[in-house]
C-alpha cells in the first residue's frame, strides 16, 4: 500500500525537515517487506485569503484516486500506536493500494472535506504546528511498519 502526505504548507529545510526525511527513509525501507510505501508527499499551498474550502479544493486534487482518506484532526480518535499498526495492516490486507494522509491548514478542514475522510485521527486535544506534525507522523508511521515486522524499536 503506497501512503501520500496531502499537506497544506511547505517544509523547507532545517531540524524538522531532517528529522521527517530520517524517519521517511526508515519507514520506506521497513515498510518495503511488509507492502508499506513508499511514502510520497504532496504539499499544497492556497492563495492568501483562499482559506479551507481552497486548501479543500487543492488537497482533493492532491491525493491519489480511490485512495483511502486518513485526515489528522484535533476530534479525531486518538489511538495507541499498535492501534495505527493494526489500521494501517487491515486497509493494506484489504487491498487498499493506497492511503492518503492529510495535514490541514491553520483553520483546520473544510467541513464538507473533512466529512469525506474515511477516518480522522487526533494526537491529542494539544495544537501541535504543521512541521511538528510531520515528524510526529512520519516517526509513527516508521514505529506502526516497526511493530508490524516484530522490530524491538516500539520498546525503545
């Protein structure tokens, strides 16, 4: 299953940006023999005063077609790490060939967007910034591939 990072805003260089590519490499290169990734990632950026419905407009447009729709939202269900590991081995043992992970932008989704997703996951009722949340999502993917080839890294 190929995983894409819809994102709204870009990374650009810097301590999150290194930390995100570290746990991107550590992720695809675990995940190859469990039929996770590689993990792409699509950043958008709306025109100023464009606001959710834009972002929603670009972020559509930025996902792959039947992908399964993952939005991370602050009313989302908050879950265990071998919860996400076991979310992400049942849509790829479903034949899900693709998942699409979205990061909205500072006034969150669209309504009619976010009510598209398949599912919403929270890290917590904490608002958290854009590039934090990439590397927190990135590290979680890499631990959810971790726990699922019985790697000791979940014990860390």
């Amino acid at each position: 299953m190929k995983l894409t990072i819809c994102a709204v805003g870009r990374l650009r260089g810097g301590p999150e940006a290194a930390l995100f590519d570290d746990y991107r490499t550590r992720f695809d290169r675990t995940g190859r023999g469990l039929g996770l990734g590689p993990l792409a990632v699509s950043e958008v950026e709306a025109k100023k005063g464009g606001g959710a419905t834009e972002e929603a407009r670009l972020l559509e447009r930025a996902a792959p077609g039947g992908a399964v729709r993952l939005a991370l939202d602050e009313r989302g269900r908050m879950m265990s790490s071998p919860e996400f590991a076991d979310l992400l081995a049942e849509w790829r043992d479903a034949g899900r060939s693709e998942l699409a992970i979205f990061i909205g932008g500072a006034d969150g989704f669209d309504p009619a967007f976010r009510h598209g997703c398949d599912r919403w996951m929270s890290f917590g009722p904490m608002v958290w910034p854009h590039m934090l949340v990439r590397v927190m999502l990135a590290e979680q993917l890499y631990r959810a591939a971790s726990i699922l080839a019985g790697s000791p890294y979940h014990r860390e």
